[in-house]
C-alpha cells in the first residue's frame, strides 16, 4: 500500500487535520523531489489537501489549493494527449515540461 492510499483512508475516516499535515508534508516533499510522485499522485495529494483545508473553514485556502489541482489536472491531460514517438524524443520533452510546472 502507497502513502496516496493511506491518505485516501485518512480523508475516508474523517481525519482531516491528519489528511492536511501529511498531505502538506508530501506536496513539499514533491516540490524539492519532482520525480518522488508522478503527476496524477500529485493530483491527488492537492485535492486530498483541499478537501481537508475545506472541512477547516478555510476557504480561501482551499480555493487556492483547487486551483492548483486543476492546473496540475491540465498538466496531466496534456502530458496523456502526447505520443511518444519511435525515437523517444517526445519523452524528453514531456518530462521536461512536467518538472518545469510549479
């Protein structure tokens, strides 16, 4: 079993302040480490994230926090759209373009 997954059982069990510590610990963790989780895990930890803010009330947070995630959703579904060719040069440019995303 992942981390996403024991966060996944966190947010299911309604532990929210636990859901929002570690997901905060492992986006960090994500922004000095790209490669650590792919692009949907990274997906999921900001909605997880959000969620937990929004159970605390903190709107505007979470609104924040949303925003992220659908950019990280944008990210994805480009990502998906592209090919790799037989050479494999589009591979490069697809992990390029992934690790220079904030």
């Amino acid at each position: 079993m992942n981390v996403i997954d024991h966060v996944r059982e966190m947010a299911a069990a309604g532990l929210h302040s636990n859901v929002r510590i570690i997901s905060s610990l492992l986006l960090t963790m994500s922004t000095n480490n790209p490669e650590l989780f792919s692009p949907s895990q990274k997906y999921q930890l900001l909605v997880y994230h959000a969620d937990a803010v929004f159970h605390d009330k903190e709107y505007r947070n979470a609104a924040c926090k949303y925003n992220m995630a659908l950019q990280q959703k944008k990210v994805i579904s480009k990502t998906s759209k592209v090919r790799p060719s037989s050479t494999g040069g589009t591979t490069s440019a697809v992990q390029a373009q992934v690790s220079s995303t904030p």
